[in-house]
C-alpha cells in the first residue's frame, strides 16, 4: 500500500545471501550450505531461525520442497526479537512455546490462507497483477520475480498455468512459496507481513520493535517435510527477467514456450520458476 504517492524504496539492498541459522530444532537436518532444512523424524522439534537479523523491507522467503503426508498442520513463519543463541532451551514448537516466551510473533499457514484484515477494517482484496516486476507493500518495493510459486512445466501444466496465474496455488502445497518480513512504522514500531505466493497477507501483526535485532522464524512443523531458502535479488529488474514476465503473461500455458523462436536457455528460464 504506497500512500501519499510517496516514492516506494528498494527493499533490503546489497545484502548477504540468506540462510539458516545454526542454532535449529533436534529433528532438523541442514545441508552444508543451511540453504535448506529438513524434519528427519517426528512432526515437532523442527525450528528454524535465518542466520542474521532481517534488515527493514528484507523478506526471509521459503520453497515448499517436500510434504509428509498424515501429519495435521503446516509450515509456520514468522519473526523473533530474541536472539536464537540467546535461548536457554529451543521449544519444541513455535506456536505456543516460542510465543510464550514473549518477543515472538509467528503465523500457522492454512490451506485456505487470506490476508488478515486490520482491526476494525475489511480486507483488502484488491491487488496489483502478479505479472508485475514489483510487489508493493507500504513503501517498500520487493522484486516479484521469485515471490510466486510454480509447479515445473510438465503433463498438466495447461490446466494448471491458469491457477497459477491467479495465484490460486494452495499456500501449502509443494512448491509454494512464502516469505516473512517486517514494515517499520514512523512511530518507532514495525508491522510483520506474510508474503504467499507474490501476494501480501496484510500486517499480521503489529506494533513489533522495529529498533530491535528481528531473526525469521520458520517451523518446519507436521506436513511440511522440507523447505528451501529463495534468494532474492534486490533493485531493478534484470532485462531477462523482464522478458520472461512479458512472454509469461502472453502465452496461453508455459508449454506453449517450446513453440517459440527462442534460445533453448530463455525457453528454460522462461519455463522454469
């Protein structure tokens, strides 16, 4: 939401590529660059946390990559004021160990996820197109380019392409991405919004002390096995990418690249999410 026609501001530029802390849940297994983080055994004891404290308008954004069927529950994310290292004993859970400990605010994702209406107001339902180079939240411009999720071009990707383009994906579903970060306020606080698929949740939660360290919290918690780290690049959009939004938003389904006059690379990349 850009008011007052203010200039929105790039969001977290020049960063260091994000990744998992090494403080993290007993039932979670890293690979060796704590890009990904995978519940081995159990459905709790799973939390994760990012390895640095996020800068303001910088979002911690993850890929579903595998599910475990006959858990009840999701992925759950969010952002903690307390330093991971700091803690005496990780909770088995984010919600509610973690938040009762104070300092935390973490948001369970659902299969039929909207955004949260602020107190006293209707949600907001009108949204920019998800083909757009930039997501806008207050004054913050963050690349969309690998906010949305996408399944890879395959046997169904002609009745699929049309869910996806309007961002029907289910936010629990493999392969959905999802992303936390936080909106500082001019009164010294911050709100937290959760970004699914390219879309904003709307602030859910409010009022968090925007001058204090905040880590991502990601509770690879019940049905969600495995979760990869997006890296997302911030500042204007690369020429290519702006290409694949354009060739993105005329074709009738992503197969419909192979047809075109293109090099085998930009077909890939264009395919590709």
């Amino acid at each position: 939401k850009n008011s007052g026609g203010a200039m929105a501001e790039p969001a977290a530029p020049g960063r260091a590529p994000a990744r998992f802390h090494r403080v993290h849940g007993a039932n979670v297994r890293m690979d060796a660059a704590r890009t990904r983080a995978t519940r081995v055994e159990s459905f709790a004891n799973a939390l994760c946390f990012s390895q640095e404290p996020l800068a303001p308008g910088e979002i911690f954004l993850v890929e579903i990559e595998e599910k475990e069927p006959g858990w009840c529950g999701h992925l759950r994310v969010g952002l903690t004021a307390r330093d991971p290292q700091s803690l005496p004993a990780l909770p088995e859970y984010s919600l509610p160990d973690l938040v009762s400990l104070g300092d935390s605010w973490v948001f369970a994702i659902t299969r039929s996820h909207n955004r949260v209406a602020p107190d006293g107001e209707e949600a907001p339902r009108e949204r920019g197109p998800l083909w757009a180079p930039e997501l806008l939240i207050e004054r913050l411009r963050i690349p969309r380019d690998k906010l949305v999720g996408r399944s890879r071009p395959g046997r169904y990707s002609h009745v699929l392409d049309e869910l996806y383009r309007t961002n029907a994906l289910p936010p629990t579903a493999r392969r959905s991405r999802i992303g936390v970060l936080y909106a500082p306020r001019p009164d010294g606080t911050a709100d937290m919004h959760i970004v699914i698929n390219g879309e904003d949740m709307g602030p859910s939660a409010r009022g968090l002390p925007a001058a204090r360290p905040l880590y991502a919290v990601v509770d690879v918690f019940a049905s969600t096995k495995s979760v990869r780290v997006i890296q997302v690049e911030y500042g204007l959009p690369s020429l290519q990418t702006l290409c694949r939004l354009v060739i993105q938003k005329h074709v009738a389904h992503r197969l419909a690249i192979d047809g075109l006059d293109l090099p085998p690379p930009l077909k890939h990349f264009c395919k590709h999410e």
